[in-house]
C-alpha cells in the first residue's frame, strides 16, 4: 500500500527481568521443569527497550521485586486511559502481589488507580483502541470486570469470549494497529465473538495459528512500527504489504513462560 502510516510516540512502563523464571505453571505454555536462560532473557528484554528508545518512544522502568517472576509481564497490571489507572486482581494468587507493587508506582507518580472487586488482568484482556475496549474473558479476567472498567472509565467496552487455552489472554489474540484497525487471530475466539470482530473490523489483519503460536499476536504497534516476534514471518509480511513497518524483537525466553512483547509493555496514555 502506498498510504503512509502515522506513528505517535508512546510512554511505557517496563520491569526488568531480573528475577524472571518458570516457577509454576498457570497456563499451557509453561512448564516448572523448563529452564530459563537468564541471561538471555535479560539480553532480550534489553533490546526490545533499545527498540524502543531507538523509534522514539520514552520509558519508565519499575523495579522488580524477589520471588515475583512473572513481574517482568507489565502489561498485566493495569490498563491506563485518559490518566486513569485501573488496576489488576490477577486469577492466579502466584501473582496477586504483583499488583501491590505496580499500583505504588503510579500513585507515587501522582496516577489514581481504582481497586478493582473482580479477576481481571490488565492489558492482558483490556485492550483499548482509541474509542473503546475491546475486553477479553474466557480464561482470565471476569466479565464482571468488563462492567466495572466501563463503569470506571465511561467508554464503551465490548466483550469478547477467548476459547482456546493457548490464547488465554486478549493480547495474545489480537493486537491494535492504530486508531482505525487490529490484528487478530479468528479462530481464539467464540463464533459470535468472531462475527462481532468481522463487523467493527471489516479490514482487519486475520493471523494464521502459525503466526499466533509464534507469539505475533503479542505486538506492539505505534500507528507505523510494529514491534513483532521475528517467528511469525507471514504476518510481518502481510503487515509490510500493508504499509507497516515490522520491527523483529526476539523474547523466545519470555514465550516459555506464556509471554512476549505486549506482555513487556504497560502504555501510560
């Protein structure tokens, strides 16, 4: 395509993995007894930070905290829309305390977070695309949670149920391209869940289970840049076809533990 994509800068919240590792297993893609090269992983989270800083965009770090391996995940701890913080109550009570730690980070910042009374995961499962949130339930978040965020941030949120146990977060499904159009994986999602997608999206970019079970689903888009996993080549390709920019971030240690660059990454808006 000729048109040109627009990027905006973003700010993003990150944690390092300085603690990460396999400790337990709260979806399929982890395994107690795989082992983790920290180094490696520590490499890879550093570069999709350089990636980052190097196409403009600013971040904020946290400092991650002994015994809270999935910390490095910042995506999880909140959503962040028009300043307001509404925080994470995770399903799994391995990472419950996590949330502690993030929702200091931003009252300390001068952000007020709302507590939320339901499981729901952050960005995880609340995907906001510039009009409204597309929320995802199935395995995670609650759709009790759905009603409260709508509650909380006054825009429309529309759910949508995930039904293959690989895909158990939204943001491992479907991505936002920019403020016109997404990416996603059909065949994650229940058949009227898809049909809802096919009406808002009638463009939308459609993954094969190859590209979502190389964790390309799992990008981060500025509007022209798309951050990506080098393994899902066929939607790079498709994504360059139509005007975006691919950027390969290899986090083939983080895929382990069910995780890859949107996991990494909190936006602030």
């Amino acid at each position: 395509m000729s048109e040109n994509r627009v990027q905006r800068p973003r700010r993003f919240l990150v944690c390092e993995p300085r603690h990460f590792g396999v400790q337990y297993a709260i979806n399929p893609w982890m395994n107690p007894d795989t082992r983790v090269d920290v180094d490696l992983a520590q490499e890879q989270w550093t570069a999709l930070i350089s990636a980052y800083r190097s196409h403009g965009h600013s971040i904020d770090r946290l400092e991650p905290v002994p015994g809270l391996p999935d910390m490095v995940f910042a995506a999880n701890s909140a959503v962040v829309v028009g300043g307001r913080v509404f925080g994470s109550l995770f399903h799994a009570p391995e990472r419950r305390p996590e949330s502690t730690h993030y929702d200091l980070w931003f009252k300390t910042a001068g952000y007020e977070v709302h507590r939320p009374g339901s499981v729901v995961e952050g960005e995880g499962d609340l995907v906001w695309t510039g009009r409204y949130l597309l929320a995802g339930t199935g395995f995670r978040t609650s759709r009790e949670a759905h009603r409260e965020a709508q509650e909380f941030f006054g825009h429309p949120v529309i759910s949508l149920t995930l039904v293959d146990p690989y895909f158990y977060h939204l943001d491992t499904a479907l991505f936002v391209l920019d403020e016109e159009n997404i990416v996603y994986y059909p065949e994650a999602f229940s058949p009227g869940s898809r049909e809802v997608l096919r009406r808002l999206f009638p463009d939308a970019v459609l993954a094969t289970r190859d590209d979502a079970m190389a964790w390309g689903l799992n990008s981060v888009s500025d509007g022209r840049h798309v951050f990506i996993a080098p393994q899902a080549e066929t939607l790079a390709a498709r994504l360059a076809d139509q005007g975006y920019e691919p950027v390969p971030v290899d986090l083939s240690e983080f895929h382990k533990a069910g995780g890859g660059i949107k996991c990494c990454t909190q936006e602030i808006r």
